[in-house]
C-alpha cells in the first residue's frame, strides 16, 4: 500500500481553498494548497480589469476569523480587486499559510489510483505529487466563455476576456473599444471605460437588470466601532438562504397594498447593494405577479435616469426580459449615465447580431463597428468548466467531462459517484453562485474538515458518493428550481449561456437549507458515502 505525499492538496487559492488550508493544518493534516496563479485571491487575481470590485457589502465578503478580521479594515464599502487582492495576502500572513502554498503551479491532470486508494496529480512543469483526498476550489467561475465568432483569429487590434485581463493591465485612455456582454462583468469594465476611450461600443444582447450599489467610502474608526456586531453578523450569514445579514421577507409582495410594497421597495433601492434582490418580498422568486411589481419598479427607477425613449426601451423595456433576478443582477454606480455621453454607443445584438470580426472592427447586420479593444465580458462555463479542464478521472478510467456528459451530478454539489476521496467546494449543485463566497467557504470547509477527522479517527481510507444519494440530491435540485422562477431565464444558472450544456439548475437555491442538510448528513454517520477501512491503520500521510 503506497502511502500518498500529502493527506490533502487543495487546488485554488481563493475563499474556499485559504479557509481549508486554514482548518485542515489546524486539525493536524498533511496539507498542500496548488494554484496556478502567481498570488491568492481566486477569482479576484484573474478578474483584474478595470472597475472589478464585490457586490457584497462589508463586513459580508470576509472571513468570520477573528483574528483576521481584527487586524484589517477596508476603505469602500464594495471593495475593488486591489484591495481584495491585499486582503488575501494579509489572510496568509496571519494565519502563516505561505509554507502550504504552491503559486504559479497548475494541475494539469488529477488520476484515482483504485490499487492504493490515492490521487496522483500531474502539475505544470512535470513534478507529480500524490494525495488521499483531492479537495478541487475552484470557484463557480474559473472557466471563461468566448463565443466562436468568425473572424477573431485574423483580428489586427488587441482583445480579452475580462477574466484573462493581463496582469500589467491595459490603458484605456484614448482608445476605440467594444464590450460584448452586459453582465456584472460587462456593466462594470464599461463604466470604467467610459470615463477614458475615445469610443465605447457595448454590445448588448439581453439588458441587465443593474442595481444601485450605493457605494460609500469608509473610515478605519468607523468600522472599528462597528466590529463589535461582526460576530453576530457572521454567525446570522450563516442562517440566511444566500449568507448575507439578512434574507426575503415572509410576507408575500401581493399580501400588501401598492404603497406598503413600494415604500419596502424604496427602502432596499436606498440601502443599495443586492438587497433589491435578497431582502425583498417573499414570493419574489417563486411568482410572477410578486415578480413583476419588483420589475416594474426596478424599471421606472431606471427609465428616469435615461433622457432618450428608444435607449430606456433597450435599457430597461416596458416588458421584462426574464423574471427579475433570474439572471443575477449586477451593481452599478454610473451605468445608465454613461450611455449619455458622446463617446459611448449601445448596440442591442438582437436587432442587429454579430456577424463577424474584420481586422479592425466588428461587422453587425447594419454595419461595422470600429475597434482596436474587444473586451469579451462574455462570461463562464460555471460549475463544471474548471473542473472538467483539470482533466480528473476517477475509477475505470471515467474521466469527469464524460461522467457529466449527460447533465451535472453531484452528492451534497461536493462529490460525483466514482471518483472517490474527491471533494469540491464551491462546486456545481451546491449553492454556490445564490450565495455569499465567504459564508459558503466556511459552511463547507468546516463540514469537510469534520468530515475528514471523522474519516482519520475511523480508520477509513476510502469513501465514494452512492449512486443512489448522488442521484437523489441532483434530482432535489431540480426538483427546488421547478418550484422557482429560475427556469424561465436563459441564464447561466440554467446552464443555458454555453452551447450544448444540458439545460438544468446548477445551483440549489437556499445555503441555510443546505448547512442543515450537511449537518443531518453528518449526525447520521455521513450518510450516503460508502466507505472502506484502512488494512494497515495508516491511512494518512505521516
Ligand atoms: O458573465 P454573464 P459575467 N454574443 O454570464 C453575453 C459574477 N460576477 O462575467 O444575457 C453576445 O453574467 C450575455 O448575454 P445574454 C456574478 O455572479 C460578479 O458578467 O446571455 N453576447 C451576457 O450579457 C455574475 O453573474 C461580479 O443574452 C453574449 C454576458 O455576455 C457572474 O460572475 C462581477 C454572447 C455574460 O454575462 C458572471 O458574470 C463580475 C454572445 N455569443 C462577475 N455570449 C461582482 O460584482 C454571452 N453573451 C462581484
């Protein structure tokens, strides 16, 4: 029986990969963290373009450590990359996490070894390494989506994807630029773009439902002050459906008379951030009458800040899009400001598609849009894309891409049947992208980790998802969307933003219902995972 390197390597280097660094060193276990990027952080060391902050109000998008949060203070409300970036390196040193960590190392490969119940990884450079447990963290949104469109390859200008913005970045100023897509991605790289480029072209195929972010800067004695209610503010993200301070109202939007819903209406709209779409009306999401007071309103607010008719209609039509917050609703600062300016041009895709890309510009149905930028804020394959790219078989040689040919499945959106001693956080079926990154991070990382003692102190040195519990949870989750408005929007909720992704939801929708689910699972002997004893009680790395 070999014995592996390490207990666990952990790749991805950001909220959920620190946070089990972090637990698993403390409960005593071998551990080593892997990620290819040069710095911690996740997705805020590749989404680095101009204009990337959070759309989680502080204290929310933290850690809940008291040692970390002690000793840090931002200085916005909706911190940007920048300083989320500096956050991540003062989570390492305080927790003296550096030593576990391998930067700028990708793993290109991941292969079960059913003789000796361990992982071997290939990484970036040749070394291998091996393990007992893989534990991937790679966030929901690891995997950037460019859409084939003919012509990039002979393009003559410069262009990206918002999240492989180039590390030394790119200046803006006095610039031809088009942005594709208008998503939280989009709304927020055109912002910043507008104030700068000579011309601003987005192009916009489905108009984004954007909320006032409401940002504000911030002092250190004022959040000082504030400090003493964190611990009650961490420990109640943990009892709301998406881990932020508070959750929908139990009344129903059509319970109340048009003032009354207006007036709370009002209230989230001035207290800015996604309250809009989290602290509203019960039924928001579940009825299309409630549905569309919300829309209406959010509508009128924002047909008020746009002069020209025609621009409101594409902005925010009379008609609804989709059910609002369906799609995930970004913040915005200035956005619909910006479309007043002479620099900056809409171009809706449904009137007028893309045809192709020429050397310097793009070619609609109507005509050509000059450009030496094309900023592809297109999106990801998220769930399962940087899963799949990690190139991970399990027993028998099943490879994952195949395991999910047929749809994403997954036990507790953590394990897929067949690839044992495998666990992912922030993963596909789990609630990941309806809910607050930090609050997750801890809600499974602890679980993890107990599960792991549990595993140690058992003597077990093997555990895989029963196909039947894998089955049953995949189908839960179907089963919450269906009794939701989700499926009604071509989203990448529904998987519906990557050509040929089975449509289905890839998220169950209630992070509270889910700890409780974890936490059952975890009173009743881990429920659900068939396990094997280790023969020569050394199970784990020493
Ligand atoms: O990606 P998206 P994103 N031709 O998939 C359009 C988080 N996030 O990077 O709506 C033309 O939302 C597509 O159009 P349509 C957050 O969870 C958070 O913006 O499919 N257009 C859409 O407009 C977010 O939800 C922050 O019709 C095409 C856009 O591209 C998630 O990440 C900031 C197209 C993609 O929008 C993803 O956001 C940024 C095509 N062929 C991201 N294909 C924070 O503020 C796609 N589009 C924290």
């Amino acid at each position: 029986m070999a014995t592996p390197d390490h207990d666990a390597i952990i790749v991805g280097a950001g909220f959920s990969g620190i946070y089990l660094l972090h637990k698993l060193r403390e409960a005593g276990f071998n551990v080593l963290l892997v990620d290819a990027a040069a710095q911690p952080g996740g997705i805020w060391y590749w989404n680095r373009y101009p204009g990337a902050r959070v759309d989680s109000q502080v204290p929310l998008y933290e850690f809940s450590l008291p040692e970390v949060w002690q000793t840090w203070s931002w200085s916005e409300r909706f911190p940007g990359w920048e300083e989320l970036r500096a956050y991540f390196n003062h989570v390492c040193d305080t927790l003296d996490l550096w030593p576990l960590m391998r930067m700028s190392t990708n793993v290109d490969s991941a292969r079960f070894d059913e003789d000796n119940s361990i992982w071997h990884l290939q990484l970036g450079g040749g070394d291998t390494v091996s393990t007992r447990f893989l534990l991937p963290a790679l966030g929901f949104a690891s995997k950037p989506y460019i859409p084939d469109i003919s012509g990039l390859e002979n393009y003559a200008g410069e262009w990206c994807h918002t999240a492989r913005w180039p590390q030394q970045g790119i200046d803006l100023e006095g610039r031809k630029i088009a942005v594709i897509g208008t998503g939280a991605s989009g709304v927020q790289v055109a912002q910043e773009a507008a104030k700068s480029a000579k011309n601003l072209t987005l192009l916009q195929r489905t108009p984004i439902l954007a909320l006032p972010m409401q940002q504000e800067r911030l002092t250190d004695l004022a959040q000082k002050r504030e400090q003493k209610d964190y611990p009650d503010i961490f420990n109640r993200r943990k009892q709301t459906s998406a881990g932020f301070d508070c959750q929908s109202l139990e009344v129903s939007a059509l319970e109340v008379d048009k003032d009354e819903r207006d007036a709370h209406f009002e209230y989230l709209w001035q207290r800015g951030g996604l309250r809009f779409w989290y602290h509203n009306f019960a039924d928001l999401l579940t009825n299309r009458e409630a549905n569309r007071h919300a829309y209406d309103f959010w509508r009128d607010k924002v047909r008020a800040r746009i002069a020209d008719p025609a621009l409101a209609e594409k902005l925010a039509p009379i008609e609804p899009p989709h059910p609002f917050g369906t799609k995930r609703p970004s913040l915005e600062q200035d956005f619909y400001e910006i479309f007043g300016q002479d620099n900056v041009a809409l171009v809706d895709l449904k009137e007028t598609p893309i045809a192709r890309i020429k050397t310097n510009a793009i070619e609609t149905a109507t005509g050509e849009i000059e450009c030496d930028l094309i900023v592809f804020a297109t999106g990801f394959d998220a769930g399962r894309g940087g899963l799949i790219d990690m190139n991970i078989t399990g027993r028998g040689g099943l490879g994952l891409a195949q395991a999910w040919d047929d749809g994403l499945r997954a036990y507790l959106g953590m394990a897929v049947a067949g690839f044992p001693n495998m666990l992912f956080s922030y993963g596909p079926l789990s609630p990941s992208g309806f809910a607050n990154g930090p609050t997750s991070a801890e809600i499974q990382g602890d679980w993890i980790c107990d599960f792991m003692v549990w595993l140690r102190d058992s003597d077990i040195k093997l555990f895989d998802a029963e196909t039947q519990a894998e089955q049953g949870w995949t189908e839960m989750v179907a089963q919450a969307g269906a009794m939701t408005l989700f499926p009604e929007a071509d989203s990448w909720y529904m998987g519906a933003n990557i050509p040929g992704k089975k449509r289905q939801l890839i998220n169950f929708p209630s992070l509270s219902g889910y700890a409780a689910v974890c936490d059952d699972v975890a009173q009743n002997g881990y429920r659900g995972f068939a396990t094997v004893k280790s023969t020569n009680k050394e199970p784990f790395a020493q």
